[in-house]
C-alpha cells in the first residue's frame, strides 16, 4: 500500500465478520511493510456507529406541483436526547476499555444501511445537538481532515509488522 502512495488507512471491520485488532476499539497505530516504510492507521468501530447513535436525522420526501422532491429532516428533542444518551453510554465504554484520547471519530452514512447515499441533513442534526448540549463538540470531517488532526497530535504510536487479515 505504501508503495502505491496510501499512508493513512482508516479501518472498521464489521463485528459481523471479525474482531477488532488487539482487541481495542478506536485504536491509532503504524502498520509497517516488509520494506520499512509506514501507514498510519485508525482502526475504528462499526462503520456505522454515527448512525447508530441516533444523531443521523430521519428524512422525508415532499413533491411540489412539479413533481420535483425536496426533502426534510425530522429533527427533534427526544433524537437529540436520545443521540447524547447513546454518546455518552458508548464513550464510558471506550474509557472503560482504556480509550484515553480527547477526540473520537465515528464513521456515518446517509441512512442506516449498505451502500447509503449522502445524507445532507447530518449538519442541521449537528448543529442542533451542538446547539443543545455544551460538554462536547460534534463536527463532521472529511478522512483526510481526520488524520490531519491525528498526526497534529504527535502521539506515541506503536508500530505492528505483518499480515493484514481479510476482514
């Protein structure tokens, strides 16, 4: 991967279909090639945690005279309670299980399904839920964005050799 010019990878293997390296959840590390060269890698949870805590808004469709679709997101005080109920449930876990750091990526789609297309509405949920509970942040960020602030952080980062499973 490495000499294709990948040097980040961010990974969440289903728990469907294997374990999580380690045995940690939202695990940074350096995974290095037989030649010596190094990718940065965040082993994440479920690829579809963010959905899972409830923070991803429901959408609906309307029609106008035209036919043409607009849609709207049902955003309310019992989702957001509920999203921050889950968050704070999941991140006392992660702490119970010795995750230690400041920020956490959750991984979300559109929908709560395979293959779900964009969800836009994502940012009206965020900055409702911001809007409504002052003890911690959510900002949406691109993967990119996402390990520019992990490599900012200089953490001290063991680095594993090997195989790679399927899963």
């Amino acid at each position: 991967m490495s000499d294709a010019g990948i040097h980040r990878f961010y990974t969440c293997i289903h728990n469907h279909h294997g374990f999580v390296p380690f045995q940690k959840k939202h695990f940074p590390f350096y995974w290095e090639s037989p030649s010596g060269k190094r990718i940065l890698v965040w082993h994440g949870d479920v690829y579809n945690q963010g959905n899972v805590s409830g923070l991803m808004p429901d959408v609906y469709a309307d029609f106008d005279e035209n036919n043409n679709p607009t849609t709207k997101a049902v955003i309310n005080e019992q989702q957001l309670d509920k999203a921050k109920d889950w968050l704070d449930d999941y991140l006392e876990s992660l702490r119970q299980q010795g995750y230690s750091y400041d920020f956490l990526p959750l991984m979300t789609k559109g929908l709560l399904v395979d293959n779900a297309p964009p969800n836009a509405h994502i940012m009206e949920s965020i900055k409702a839920f911001n809007e409504r509970f002052t003890d911690m942040e959510i900002e949406l960020v691109g993967i990119n964005d996402f390990f520019d602030i992990l490599e900012a952080k200089e953490l001290p980062l063991e680095t594993y050799k090997g195989d790679w499973n399927d899963w």
